[in-house]
C-alpha cells in the first residue's frame, strides 16, 4: 500500500482501494469543511491504475452557511479476534454532543471484518440505523437521502458493532492460527466508522423535525432514525389559537 498528499496527485494513477468524499447540500444550501478537518492523503494499491481528479468549489468572501459539517468518526483500538474465531464481534460508543443530522454510514474495517452496524441508543429505545456487509477489497461510502438522514437528539448514543471472520473461510485471512489485533497493516485489524454530521442548535432541530414529520406524513415512509417524530405535537395554548 502507498500513501501520497492531494499535493502529489497531479499525475498519479491510484488502485481501486479508493475512499472518498462527496459534497453534501442540506437544503440545498452548502456546508462549510474548513481546511483543517481535510485529510489530504489517499491510500491505493501500487499495484492498481486509475485516474484520480480532485476539484474544489471556492465560497466567495464572507460567505457564512447556515450548516457545519463535522467530522464525528469513532472506533476502537482494543481489538482482539481469536484464531479460527468466524464470529468475533467488538463494540464502540459515541455520544452526541448537540442535535445532530448523521451524513454518511461509512465503516472501515480490516482484513477480518465482515459486517459492521450502527444503532442510536435514546432514552429506552434502541433503533438500528444501518447494517451493511464487509470485504476490505472494496470499501464503501453510504449515504443517507436528505429526507431520511437519521435526525438524532443531544445525548444520543451511537452504538457500532463489527463483526470478524477469522477463518480460512475468509480469503482475506493469511493465517487463521495467528491471534488478530489491532494494526494500520490492512491483514490485522482496524475499526473505525466515518461518519460525517451536520450539527443543529435546537431551533435548527425543531426545524428539521417539522419537516420530517411532514415528509413522513407525505410519503407513508416508515419512520426510522427521528425519535422526535414519535412525540406528540405540543397542545396550543388559548392565546395561540
């Protein structure tokens, strides 16, 4: 594996073990990733040739967004898969600092991982977000639909649980006697999940709310991912009627 700067990418040709970003529009309206939250390397196999272009879009000065894109990837570096095991499983935890509008569900796991799935834990309730399978040849990017992007509440927990394959049942493996741990080598074990979140003041929040109950209501869409959206409507007072 080869690691190279934006900088460097003028000319190179990257493999298809290629993670990126798009744009994301909420409301149509762009959000602002400042420079300091970019990270200018791409990983890619040496051994793999395609052709990578980066553009960039420019705000004129003094242009300030309604939205924050934030950076909210969490994980754990504890890691141990017994040999021979073809069902490990390892959990990570994040709690939401402020309302939040989940992006993406992108995990990253490493040679062993087979399966990763994120849960919202509020209150009581624990509602599976997204599940998706695992093959480190080939890592994807999902992302959510404006209209049904998980709407979380402040101290939300997002719940992360990975599954291992380490079996010869899975190619990915070199030797299924060895104890997998943690490792940046992509034949040990990373697990991390790159999520990118819009974060919302209240009112921002209650916006949002209202427009997916609304949508909702609209589509017959069944309700996931919007905890809000289960509450009852406050009553009007006499002076607001």
């Amino acid at each position: 594996m080869t690691t190279a700067t934006i900088a460097e990418l003028a000319s190179v040709y990257t493999g298809y073990h290629f993670r990126g970003s798009v744009s994301h529009r909420p409301n149509g309206e762009y959000a602002v990733i400042q420079a300091k939250d970019v990270d200018d390397s791409l990983t890619f196999d040496s051994e793999k040739l395609a052709r990578v272009d980066l553009g960039l879009r420019l705000h004129p000065a003094g242009y300030k967004p309604t939205y924050q894109i934030q950076a909210i990837g969490f994980g754990r570096s504890e890691i141990e898969v017994d040999p021979n095991d073809p069902n490990g499983k390892t959990d990570a935890y994040w709690v939401a600092p402020s309302p939040v509008k989940l992006v993406n569900f992108e995990p990253h796991l490493h040679a062993a991982g087979v399966r990763m799935c994120l849960e919202a834990i509020y209150q009581r309730s624990v509602e599976t977000l997204s599940c998706s399978g695992y093959d480190h040849n080939w890592v994807k990017n999902y992302y959510y639909d404006d209209n049904t992007a998980p709407l979380l509440p402040k101290g939300t927990i997002l719940h992360a649980i990975a599954w291992w394959d380490n079996t010869s049942k899975n190619s990915n493996i070199i030797e299924a006697r060895n104890l997998s741990t943690w490792a940046r080598r992509s034949v040990g074990n990373m697990f991390i999940v790159f999520e990118q979140g819009i974060m919302l003041t209240q009112e921002q929040y209650k916006e949002e709310v209202a427009k997916r109950r609304e949508y909702f209501a609209k589509s017959g869409d069944p309700i996931i991912g919007c905890p809000a959206c289960f509450q009852p409507l406050p009553r009007q007072s006499i002076a607001e009627r």
